[in-house]
C-alpha cells in the first residue's frame, strides 16, 4: 500500500516498484490523488499485468 504525496513521487515511487513486482501483483494508492492521474497510471500498469486500486483516504498521506 503507497501513503506518499500525490504527483511526482507517486509516480517515482511506482517507476522502482514496477522493476520488482510481477504480473498479478496489487499496488493500493492511498494517496490523494487526482483521479485522472489515478486513471493514468491504472492504464500504465495495467499494461504491464499489475493491479492498481486508487482507495484515496481524505487527508491523503497526513491523515
């Protein structure tokens, strides 16, 4: 589960990730994401056979 900034370090964050999860794998966003930046990155990983659920929790990573 990610609880990092929205933006660029969610998407840093999921550049490393996706060089050691396999296909099948579920990365869950807790972010605050805006959510055509959630769609975005479905769309990439869903590509390359990984799961990804954009649950943002109201406050983002500080609560």
């Amino acid at each position: 589960m990610l609880m990092v900034k929205a933006g660029a370090p969610v998407d840093a964050l999921l550049e490393q990730l996706t060089r050691v999860l396999e296909s099948g794998d579920i990365i869950i966003d807790g972010g605050n994401s805006h959510f055509r930046d959630t769609q975005r990155r479905a769309e990439m990983l869903t590509a390359k056979g990984l799961h990804y659920l954009g649950v943002g929790v109201s406050g983002g990573e500080a609560g």
